[in-house]
C-alpha cells in the first residue's frame, strides 16, 4: 500500500468515527450494561500491573482514562485516538472534573513515537478492538514494543475473528454473509448501514504479531454471554445475565475462551 493510500484509509476510519461520536455513541455506549461489564473486567485486569506513566490508544470519548485518572491522581495518563470528535469529547470530559493528571491528543499509532519517544510508558492499553482498524498490526506491535519502558505491559483488546456464538446464531437464521463476514480480510464492522474497513484476527495472528512480547495472560468474552450489541436481551434480566458471564469464566479453561466476541492480551516487554 502506497503512503497515499495509508492516508486514505487513516482519513476514512477518522471519518467514521467522526461521524459515530456525532451520531450518540457516547450516550449509547454510556447505558449499555453488557458494555460496562465487560470494561470494568479490563480494567480490573489492567490494575494488577503497575500503573505510573500510561497511554491509551483509541480512548473514544474518555471513559477510561477519566476513570482511571480519576482513581490513580498521582499517576500519569495520556489517550490518543484518531477522531478529532472523539477526542474533543474525551478532552470535555476531563475538564468538567478538572481532571489535571491525564491529556488526549489526536493521533494514529504511525506517529506516537514522534510525539511521544521510545521508553516513555510502563503501560499502554487499548480496550474495544482499536487495534482491528490499524492497516498493519505488525507495525502496531513494533510501535507499542518501542513505546513501552524495559518490562512494561501492554494490555489490549482485539474483536475476535473467531466468533463461534454468532456465526452459528448467522447461519440458523439463514444470514450466511453476517455469519461469515469476520472471516473475510476485511471486515465491515459493526454497522449494517455504515462500512469501516478493519480486520478481525485469529488468536494465532495476534500472538505471532507480538511475538517479541512475553504474554502473562489471556481471556476471552461473550462467549455464551451475549455481546454488547445484544445487550436488549439481558437487561432486564440480571440472573440470567449474571449466569451467563460465570459460565463464561469457566470456559476461560477451555479452548471455547477464544471462540468469544473479543480477546484480550496482556503482553510483557
């Protein structure tokens, strides 16, 4: 792919969420249940490790680094996301609590080691797939390895390729091209109206890109527990839903763990 054509493709994704962060996400997002269990599960994860100069990449519009500024006020935090939109969200956010100890740039992953420098973050994380709309997840990886201090973690989240729940549910009701469109190279995403180029990886891609990392951990989520965009189903049912996510946990000693919506890595440099 030419530069130009990187720059395109960098422009659309920006577009798109542009456009998603004017279209409510934040309220959408701001209500979902299943949404809000899954991400407080990454970030009880991302707290084992030692938080003192953090990066967020793809922080939407500041959920995470608002909370975890917030809960950590002597540590450091900076997001980065590639919506000019997002981004103003995230920055409106922290103003309305006068949050001092965290700051949100627009950026992609092409340009962090330009603003940032290498050996600059104990910790990055990046919660929500951001990671399935970069052009090269190997470079991802170099740039995040670059980024990270000696023996710094990198917690991050990809959507699953994968999905063994949805493409069974796909292919019952006779839906043989949503069942089967994360298989593809590109994925459309989740909007049925609206297209964004991304890709959705298999576990063995994932951990053959961050191979110079040391993984310490692995979790898979919506296995049998609907995902976000099924959160209408559960609601006003917590025992189910609460049945379902300890099942879920238990089958994190399965091989059924990486057949869920989304994956998470912890990786050691």
């Amino acid at each position: 792919m030419t530069n130009k054509d990187n720059n395109d493709y960098y422009k659309d994704v920006a577009l798109y969420y542009d456009e998603d962060a004017n279209l409510g996400f934040e309220v959408r997002a701001g209500v979902n249940t299943s949404l809000d269990r899954i991400r407080k599960d990454f970030r009880k994860i991302t707290t084992e490790y030692e938080l003192n100069d953090v990066l967020e990449i793809g922080c939407g519009p500041g959920f995470d680094i608002h909370w975890f500024a917030s809960n950590y006020p002597d540590k450091n935090f900076m997001a980065v996301d590639i919506s000019e939109e997002m981004v103003k969200l995230t920055q409106k956010r922290l103003n309305k609590d006068q949050i001092k100890n965290a700051k949100v740039i627009q950026s992609d992953e092409r340009s962090l080691i330009d603003k940032f420098g290498e050996n600059s973050f104990d910790l990055i994380y990046v919660y929500f797939g951001a990671l399935n709309t970069v052009e090269d997840l190997n470079f991802s990886s170099s740039q995040i390895h670059k980024l990270l201090k000696p023996n710094g973690i990198a917690v991050l989240t990809f959507v699953n390729k994968w999905y063994l729940r949805e493409l069974l549910v796909q292919v019952i009701k006779l839906n043989f091209k949503i069942a089967f469109a994360r298989l593809g190279k590109v994925w459309g995403g989740y909007s049925v109206n609206r297209f964004l180029q991304s890709h959705c990886y298999s576990i063995g891609y994932i951990k053959k890109a961050f191979s110079q990392f040391s993984l310490l951990q692995r979790k898979g989520y919506s296995i049998l527990y609907p995902p976000w965009y099924n959160d209408h189903k559960i609601k006003s049912n917590k025992q189910k839903a609460d049945k379902l996510w300890n099942i879920d946990q238990k089958l994190q000693k399965t091989s059924l763990w990486s057949k869920g919506e989304y994956t998470l890595f912890v990786f050691q440099k």
